[in-house]
C-alpha cells in the first residue's frame, strides 16, 4: 500500500507533519479546563488574529483612561473568551491581517513588523510583495529580532525582491543563529569567499577565451566573405573563358583551354577554403557558445552556498557519533566501532551538493550510483577509511574499526548522565497514526509505526508521551491547541504522523487526513497552513514535526546550523549550549512531493523502520539534521532495493516560527 498525501513546497513541510499515538483502544481526547470551555467545533481551535479590547488602567486617585488595543495571535475561542475581535480564519486575508498588526508595527514593536513582513511576503490572496516585506524585515531585524533576520536571509538566499547573494543570506543566518563567537563559522563564510573568488577567476578566463573565439569567428567570418566573392568572381571569370573557348578559332583554342583549366582549378582552391573557413567560423561559434554556457552555470552556481559532502554508512549498521574533524577545506564526523562486513561489504550514502569527485574507501575508488549509494568489497584490514571529495575540494571523512572475528557489538547503551552541562528543557511528543479510514483506503503500518516510535521516544529519551490513534479532525485539532495553551519556553515538543496526505491542486496548499476525510471533499482535512499557525503560536522552544505521508514539499535547508566545524568539547559544548536556546521549528518528511511506501521495512514501513532504527541506536545528544541524514541513507538504500523512489527531506517549516535552532533529542539516563 503507498500512502497518499501531498503537501506543498514552503508550509507544506509543517502540515506533513503530525503523528500517531499509543494510547489503548480508543482514541486519547483530554478534556478541556474549567477556564477554557470544551469548543463547539474544530474551527475553534484554529489560530486567527484577534485584537483584544485596551487595558482600563487608573492613574492617580481621580484618572482612569483605555489603553490601546493589542494584537495577539491565539486561537478563536480563546479571542472569544477574552472579548477580542478577529476575522474568521476561513475569511481573513491580506487587509483583515494588516488591519491587525500595522498599527503596533508603525509604532516600533518588532514583533509586529515581523508579522507584517511575512503578510507581504505571503500574500494572502494577493501577489507576493517581496520588497514590502524585505523593509519591515530589515526594520525588525535591525531591533534584535531572529525570526526577521532568518526570514531576511531566505528572501537573500532565494532573490526575492533583492538580487540573490548567498553570503549576504549566511551572514544574516549566522546573526540570527548566534553562533558566531562559538563556532568557527567564520571559516565558512572565509570559504564561501575563496569560492567566490575562484569562480570570479574561472570566470574572467572564460571571459577571455569567449571573446577570443568570438574575435576568431568575426574574423572568420570576414575572411569567409571575402573568399565567397572571390569564388564569384572566379566562377564568372570561368564562364566567360568558357564562352570564349567555344567560339573561338581553333588557333586560339589551346591557350583558352589552359586558361579554362587554371580557372577550374583556382575555382575548386577556393571552394574547398570557404569549407575550411565554415569549419573554422563553426568552430570559434561552438567555443562561444560553449563558454557562454560555462559563464552562466558558473554564475548560478553561485546563487547558493553549496553544503559539503556527508556521508553516512548504512552496512554495517552504526550510527555515527560525534568526534574529531579534520581540517583542511573540510567536514569529518566520527569515528565508530562495528561488526564485520557482511558478504556484501561496506555499503554507504554520500551527498555533495556541488558535486561529487570521488569517492574512496580505504584508498580504492568506488563507484556512486544516481542517488548517493556506493557498495565497497569486504576489507580485511579493521580500518575503514572512507573519504569524499566534491567538486570544489571540499572533503568529508568517516573512519570506524571492524571487530574481527565477525563479533557483533552489542546496542549501545546511552550514557549514564548527559555528557554536557547544558539545560535541554522538558520533552513531550505526540504521536497519531491513522490507518482505519472511513472513506479512504486503510493502510497496514501506521499505528503499528506509531506505537513503536512512541515507545522509543519514551523509553530511551524520556519524552512524555501522548498517542492518539485513529482520530478525527477536531480530535486532532484539540490535541494540538491543547499543546499551545499548555507547553512553556521550557519545553520541547516532537509531533509525529503517520497516515495519509492530500493536495489541494487549486491552491497548491497540503493537508493531512484524519480518519474521517473523505476524498474530494476538504471538510475534514488539516490545511498545513493551520498547523503552521499553531506551532507559530507556541511557547515552546523546540518542536520537530516527523511526517510519514506522501508529497511533503521542499524547503532550503541553509537556515538550520550545523556543528560541522566544531573542534573539541569546549567549542562543542558552547555549540550545543547554543542551539538548545534558539527557537526552532523543524520537519522530517518521508519524502518529497511523491507517494511514500506503506510498508517494505518489515513488520513497519521504510521510513519508520529506518528511524527507529537510528532512535535506537543514537548513543548521545542527536540533532535533528544528524538524524534527518542517517534516516535519509537507510530510505534510500532500503526504497532502491524496492524498485522505488522514496527521498525523505528536512528543512525549517517557514512562518512558524523557526529562529536558527534545532532539535535535540537526548538519550535518558540508564536506558
């Protein structure tokens, strides 16, 4: 069975990603608080933007006077509860969102000129203002704001209302991000330069040898005219002399044939020069063209800062942990212990964002195929020495040790405390799996996949867990806005779905289905874009939204910071001590805009056996982008096998809120 779903490109990623729960029998539906009333319908949960009334304050023992009236994002009952005016979420729009929050913007709030920016950025019913929202972005930016500094870089990353400039984008991304005087960014920036230089340099040669071959054309083509009239002019002089042998007396017959004779042959000298010249002119025009092409995929090829190669090994199973890099123009990760390769060898996963150059394993180059995979001999030597080149010299290095005699290493247990001094906030996950549809049809795996992962999230990371299985819309909804009113900045929340996903082709906008979605009819279905709005309104520090549904869009991924230049464990814990205190907002999608498989991971489907798989396994803090790429490896290996193309994906979810951070998913103590 493939699950179906869709989830279009930017806030797509943020509807894909709810998921299943593992509580008993019938679905978990808390009750709502004495102070907020249960809502009447699901509407009510959805996040809108309410105006409450002004604060009647008293000044003095005679003065009272109504402050002016604030904006808040929250949900329609709670704008209801607190006398609030508000646009329903079906019918707001561009207007209706300004009219709310262009008031406190004018007035300095930098909060509100972000809200601002991201109306003009989106539109809401009308074409995109990218430039509107690059100036309210920069106003907000300029006051401290992170989320208008990452918002800034994307439309810099993008060109969208300016011209695109990747390092402009990365100095904006490493301002929001605050890693500055704890990384060694720095280096990547001084990289993205070298870079940048020598495709100017590359450039400028091209230059050269593009206005020499068009120099060599327009002369060739000069010379090649001339040569053409000089033919004529042979040609006509052959046709007299011709004209003159045949009424000529026989006296003169003889010298007149000679002279038909040289004119013949002058004739075909300069015909086979003209052909030498077209060749010559054709030549010069191909280089041009040639070159005309390098210039400009060399001129693109700038547009973005391009990732370095990483690499993942598949078989034998490892996850790879943090340790030394080397350095050089370079990423490494880890060094890790396995068993011994089975017959098969070493197999792995290798992406290069500017392009591959080599791949070698122990010394040996192996071949790549389309998607990343390689497949290695067995070695016998306990070293494995894997290493990546891209095409701009940037290299990424894997070492690991086989065990010998085929010993396999036993799972690794999590350390006994966190390894690092750093506060990570309190866990909580919520997990749907959906696979007893009313009206679409049922799948076999999600709430199998959805047990297993809570269990893992609960087990071994001490996430409080709430699993809901085979739920509705309002079911979901309540969950949802149940979380809003209750999670602090202190905690972190992961929502996991497994269960269909459609397309609405009329706006190009996704949506998850509850069990009681019907198809063609969108009553039922969650609009990403209310999800979005939900996490958006979030007190929470971190939330990864894990999606195992069809058609999960794309976003850029430059946003999200890496400890790919991290050296030692001071640098790394200032890293980490970073990241935990930035607001994120992040999905992991089973794939892109395509069906996604059911079921071909055994007794789960692909992607939820690859990341317990990896869950399982991790013996220290993970990061969202580590696992997103461990993950990603074990689909693609495991989908190819299937015949099947599955890519799983993981970006920021835009207008959510994300600020530069990233998950992290730390192992409990003991388990």
């Amino acid at each position: 069975m493939v699950r179906v779903g869709a989830f279009g490109p930017i806030v797509s990623i943020a509807l894909a990603a709810l998921v299943a729960g593992c509580g008993a029998g019938t679905p978990e539906v808390r009750e709502g608080s004495a102070s907020e009333p249960q809502a009447q319908n699901a509407e009510d949960f959805l996040i809108v933007d309410c105006l409450l009334p002004g604060q009647l304050r008293k000044l003095g023992g005679q003065m009272t006077y109504l402050t002016a009236r604030r904006p808040i994002k929250t949900s329609a009952q709670d704008c209801e509860l607190r006398g609030g005016e508000y646009v329903a979420y079906d019918r707001a729009d561009y207007a209706t969102a300004l009219r709310v929050w262009l008031p406190t913007a004018e007035q300095g709030d930098a909060q509100a000129q972000t809200y601002v920016g991201e109306v003009y950025e989106r539109g809401l019913g009308l074409a995109p203002d990218y430039e509107a929202a690059r100036l309210w972005y920069r106003r907000a930016a300029d006051q401290g704001s992170t989320r208008a500094m990452i918002n800034l870089g994307n439309l810099y990353e993008r060109g969208l209302g300016v011209p695109a400039d990747p390092t402009e984008a990365l100095n904006w991304y490493r301002r929001a991000s605050g890693l500055d005087m704890v990384l060694t960014e720095r280096g990547k920036v001084e990289g993205l330069e070298r870079q940048v230089a020598e495709r100017d340099a590359e450039i400028e040669k091209l230059r050269g040898a593009l206005d020499r071959a068009r120099s060599e054309a327009s002369q060739g083509r000069r010379e090649l005219e001339q040569r053409v009239r000089g033919a004529r002019l042979v040609g006509d002089n052959l046709a007299r002399a011709k004209d003159a042998l045949t009424a000529a007396p026989a006296g003169e017959a003889e010298s007149l044939r000679g002279e038909v004779e040289r004119l013949q042959k002058m004739l075909a000298g300069e015909r086979a020069e003209i052909e030498r010249l077209r060749a010559q002119v054709f030549a010069a025009e191909t280089r041009a063209e040639r070159g005309a092409r390098e210039i400009a995929a060399l001129s693109t090829d700038g547009s973005a800062p391009a990732e370095p190669p990483s690499i993942q090994i598949i078989e034998p199973s490892m996850v790879m942990t943090r340790g030394f890099l080397t350095r050089g123009m370079t990423v490494a990760r880890g060094v890790g212990a396995a068993p011994a390769p089975a017959p098969a060898g070493i197999v792995g996963h290798v992406s290069a964002p500017a392009g591959l150059k080599s791949l070698r394993v122990n010394g040996a180059e192996v071949q790549v195929d389309p998607r990343g995979i390689f497949r290695a001999p067995p070695t016998r030597a306990p070293q494995v020495q894997v290493v990546a080149v891209d095409r701009r010299g940037e290299r990424a290095e894997v070492r690991f040790t086989v065990a010998t005699g085929g010993a396999e290493i036993q799972p690794v247990a999590a350390p006994a405390a966190p390894a690092v001094d750093v506060d990570f906030g309190r866990y909580h996950a919520l997990v749907i799996g959906n696979d007893a549809y009313r009206f679409l049809p049922r799948l076999e795996s999600a709430v199998r996949d959805a047990e297993a992962v809570a269990a893992v999230l609960r087990d071994r990371y001490g996430f409080q867990v709430r699993v809901l299985k085979n739920v509705t819309r309002y079911e979901t909804l309540s969950a949802l806005n149940e979380l809003r009113r209750k999670l602090t900045d202190q905690d972190n929340l992961l929502i996991y779905y497994a269960g269909h996903g459609e397309l609405d082709r009329a706006n190009v906008r996704g949506h998850w289905l509850p069990v009681d979605a019907e198809p063609e009819n969108p009553t039922n279905w969650i609009s990403n874009v209310a999800v979005t709005d939900l996490l958006n309104a979030m007190a929470a520090r971190h939330v990864l939204i894990i999606a195992d549904a069809c058609y999960a869009g794309t976003l850029t991924l430059s946003a999200t910071p890496e400890d790919t230049e991290v050296q030692g464990s001071a640098a790394n814990l200032a890293w980490l001590r970073t990241v935990a205190s930035k607001r994120a907002r992040v999905a992991l999608t089973s794939g892109g805009l395509k069906p996604v498989l059911d079921q071909g991971g055994g007794a789960h489907s692909i992607f939820a056996g690859a990341l317990l798989e990896v869950l399982g396994e991790n013996p220290d803090v993970l990061e969202g982008r580590r696992l997103f790429r461990e993950v990603l490896a074990r689909v693609l290996y495991a989908s190819t096998g299937l015949g099947f193309d599955q890519t799983p994906e993981y970006s920021p979810i835009r207008y959510a809120g994300h600020e530069a951070g990233d998950f992290l998913l730390v192992p409990k103590q003991g388990s």
